[in-house]
C-alpha cells in the first residue's frame, strides 16, 4: 500500500489530558505526547495541548463547565477543528461538550479506531474494525449526533463502519452479529491453516512490542533471508504509529538453513481500547502457537518503562507469558548512550533500518528455536524420499554422497531432528 504522507490537509487539533494524581496513572506528560503522535496518524496536526488536575472526573463535561468554556475560547482563538481528550468519553459528556465548544470532539478510543479504519486492508481488518467501532458507537448514540452527522468530516468519522453510524441501535446490534459470524468463519479457515503449520513442524515466530518500535522494518529484513522473497513479500514501514495493522505470515531461513514462519503483529500502545483487544482477540491469539516470541523495542525511547511494561501487561491478558521471550533494543544507530554488552542468550541490541547486528539476531533465534546442534552422517535408504527432502529443506547440509543403502548426508541437526533421525546415523 502507498501512501503519501507529504501531501495530506492536516485537521487542526487541540489535546486535552486530566491528571487524577493516582499512583496507577500513567504519567499524562507521557500519555499526552503519545496522543500527539496517535493525532498524527490519524492526519492531524497538534496546535495545542491542555492539561488539568483534577480530584475526580466531571460526570456532565468531564473536565468541568467552566473548563470546556476556556477551550472553547481557545478553539475560537486559533481555528482549531477538533478537540481529543486523552481519556474515555461517554455519550453525555461528548454531547455536552460538544455544545459548549462548538467542535468536533473525539477522545482516544475513537481516535485509535479511526487510525485501524484508515491502515485495515484485509477483510478480516476491516470486519474487526467495524466490530470494534459498532461496539464502541452503541452506548454513546444519544451524545453522537452532531459527530456522526458529519458523514466523511475527518478524523474520527471514517471507516468501515462510516456509513453505519447514523443507523439505530437494533440495526446496529444486527450488524454486530452479522460480523462476528463473518469473522467465526474466518477464523475457521485460520485454524484449519494452523492445524497444517503445526504438522508441518516448522516452529513459529511472533513479533510483538510497543506501536513503531520497529517490527516491520525487522520483519522486512528477516524476510530477506529466504528463497522465496521478492519485494512484494514486504510488508509496509513507516516512522509513525500504527503504520501497519494487519497482520502478516511469511517464510524465513535460518543461516543454519532451517526454515522458521514470522509473523509481525500489530503494535501495542497504552490504554489501548478494549473493543480492539477484543475484536482483534483472534488475530493476536496466533502468538499463543508460537514457539518463540520476539520483543522489539525502541531503545532510544524515553517512555521506554511503559512501552516494555504495556506490552508484557498485554502478553499476560493473552496467556502467552509461558512462552520463551527474545528481546531486540532496536534504533541502535540513533541512540547516543554506550552498551556494554550487545548481546547476551536473552537480548539483542540491533539496527533493523542500517541492519546491524541482525547476524546475532538470527543467531539467538537459531538457538531458542533449536537449542543444541549435533554434526552427524545420516544414511536415508532411496525409499525414504520424504526424509531426505525435508533435510534439503529444513536442516544445513555440508555434504551428500550415494551409497548402496542410500542417501548418505553430513548434516547439522538439532536436538528435535537428531532425535528423530537418530536411527539413521551411520556410526563410524
């Protein structure tokens, strides 16, 4: 998909944030500057930011009448088009707001939604997007109006789920369950691709971790590796958040000549919404068959506690913190600090982007994949075509001769495979 970021008419956007003062808030400085950039990919443009403190939530505007007076004062002052609150907003307080400021309000949940309607390019995304955008629309009806009246306005009004908004809530409701019913499909067919991987016995990589850290890009370079890359395998990367959604499966080879799947997942961010954990549940649960779970993150990020700590919260939500765990400290050429160590058996420091160190990665995966390796000759009998195929494929071959008895190979196995072709190993 191309898109061009050049040439894009920016909505002009103030951000509002509350600080509670709880200790189980995450700071809103970093919180506010995350939504600036979430504003970003959803093609807007930051004018100006509000933050407030406050002991409790207004339960009618939020942040208080006489607050959403002053916005609305500075909306008026510098042109401004539309107004997102870093928090969730429920129907009452959009609507209340809304005659107050006399502007687009948006908070970020349907900011995020309007980011995945823009970046879905598959059926099953764009399903999953909808889904989540139903589910979020259906209790704030009574405060939408004015929003969803605004049919193609920008930002928070797009999607799959656009030309849905204006219906009541029975037809929502049926639309709801017509798309999970479409998606059950889906994931019929999914499981029935799985079930073929898991036969097949090549492991599974997930790469997960915290919205533009850098999985494409590694994704891209990972790819490279295989026979069977051309360019159209790729998958898009772009320095800003969400730059892809979908989520995608290609082939790999080890250096070691073992072929692996990866699978780049979509990006984590805080507070994500519940409706997209939940649409996108049967997405995200192909990391729970993987046999290796690749951590990316941006080593030059100074919210780099919330994203390690985001991403792991969610793993956890998923089940999938039995799972073995590879953590790559990507952007190594734009961090100015000094490592000691580059590598260890648990972590990597790496540059996807200038591809270094990306030898040691797909040496560790190597080695979380498939542990011990043992130099032996096999000798496969002619009849046993299988066996010997899956060697050219999956393992590193030094050598082939013919024999009497068959097929003879000084072959690298590992632990899984040595035991597996253990009776065919010609003692010397």
């Amino acid at each position: 998909m191309d898109y061009n970021f050049n040439e894009i008419q920016r909505e002009k956007v103030l951000i509002v944030g509350v600080d509670l003062n709880s200790r189980d808030e995450i700071d809103i400085n970093i919180t506010m500057e995350e939504l600036k950039e979430l504003v970003y990919a959803a093609e807007g443009e930051v004018i100006e930011s509000i933050m407030q403190k406050r002991n409790r939530i207004d339960a009618a505007f939020y942040i208080g009448k006489g607050k959403a007076e002053e916005i609305a004062l500075y909306c008026e002052e510098l042109d401004i088009d539309t107004v997102v609150f870093d928090n969730q907003l429920s129907g009452a307080q959009i609507k209340n707001l809304e005659n107050i400021i006399q502007r687009k309000i948006i908070d970020r949940t349907n900011l995020i939604l309007d980011i995945f309607a823009k970046r879905a390019t598959t059926k099953e995304g764009k399903l999953q997007v909808e889904l989540a955008q139903l589910k979020y629309t259906l209790p704030r009806l009574i405060g939408l109006g004015k929003a969803l009246s605004r049919t193609g306005a920008g930002i928070g009004t797009r999607g799959p789920g656009e030309k849905k908004l204006e219906i009541d809530r029975r037809h929502i409701l049926s639309r709801i369950t017509e798309i999970k019913n479409q998606l059950k499909a889906i994931e019929g067919v999914r499981k029935m691709k799985r079930n073929q991987r898991i036969k097949s016995q090549i492991p599974l990589v997930a790469l997960v971790g915290y919205t533009n850290a850098g999985k494409s890009t590694i994704f891209n370079e990972l790819i490279k590796s295989h026979d069977e890359y051309n360019d159209e395998k790729k998958v898009f990367a772009h320095d800003m958040l969400f730059a892809t959604l979908d989520t995608t499966l290609r082939k790999c080879q080890l250096p070691s000549g073992q072929n692996y799947l990866l699978i780049d997942t979509v990006g984590f961010v805080s507070k994500l919404p519940t409706q997209l954990v939940e649409a996108f549940k049967g997405t995200l649960e192909e990391v729970l068959y993987a046999d290796l779970i690749v951590h990316v993150m941006d080593v030059t990020s100074k919210d780099y506690e919330l994203q390690k700590e985001t991403t792991l919260k969610i793993l956890k939500q998923m089940g999938a913190t039995d799972k073995p765990i590879l953590t790559v400290y990507n952007k190594l050429d734009k961090y100015d600090n000094c490592v000691k160590t580059l590598y260890t058996e648990d972590y990597v420091y790496i540059s996807a982007v200038k591809g270094t160190n990306m030898d040691l990665l797909q040496e560790l995966i190597k080695k979380k994949l498939y542990g011990n390796y043992y130099k032996v000759k096999l000798v496969i009998p002619f009849d046993k075509g299988d066996i010997s195929s899956y060697l050219f494929n999956n393992t590193k071959i030094i050598s082939t001769s013919y024999v009497e008895a068959g097929t003879e190979f000084l072959v690298e196995l590992d632990e899984k495979d040595y035991n597996r072709f253990k009776k065919y190993i010609k003692e010397e």
